[in-house]
C-alpha cells in the first residue's frame, strides 16, 4: 500500500498501479507521493492476474468506516 488512505480502503477499491521512489511525503494522505517517481508499481500483470507477492488485499481493519471517519482515524494516528 502506497499510503494509509489506500490501506483504509477495501481491497477491491485500492490502487493496482501506482509510482514508486518519491521522496515527497504526502501529509494528507500519510505516504510518499505516488502520483510521480521514478518506476511504476503494478499489483496486476499484463493479463490481470495478481503479480505473486504484490497482492493489495489484506490488512481490512478500518475499511467499513466512512470516509469521514477514515480522515478522522489519520488524523489522530498522525499524533501517535
């Protein structure tokens, strides 16, 4: 998972690709930035099938809370 947003969120909802080797820290989102970077990350192969050992499925504790409360969660977890 690039960030604790997208770990927060169902696996069939996180992110299969994204940029990796950014060295910007995303405060918002309690990551580096992923929207940039030098080589992209991919969860699937080229058929769609899940790259073994990339899964993004797992870790579901906090996905059923709303979004409001997933920013809320961060947030207090960003004074720990």
């Amino acid at each position: 998972m690039p960030n604790l947003w997208e770990l927060l969120q169902k696996p069939e909802k996180r992110v299969v690709r994204f940029w990796v080797g950014s060295r910007k820290f995303d405060p918002v989102n309690v990551g580096f930035v992923t929207t940039e970077g030098l080589n992209e990350f991919q969860v699937l192969t080229p058929a769609g099938a899940i790259q073994a050992g990339n899964s993004n499925r797992g870790h579901e504790a906090g996905t059923d809370l709303s979004d409001d409360e997933k920013r809320q969660l961060i947030e207090y977890m960003k004074t720990l």
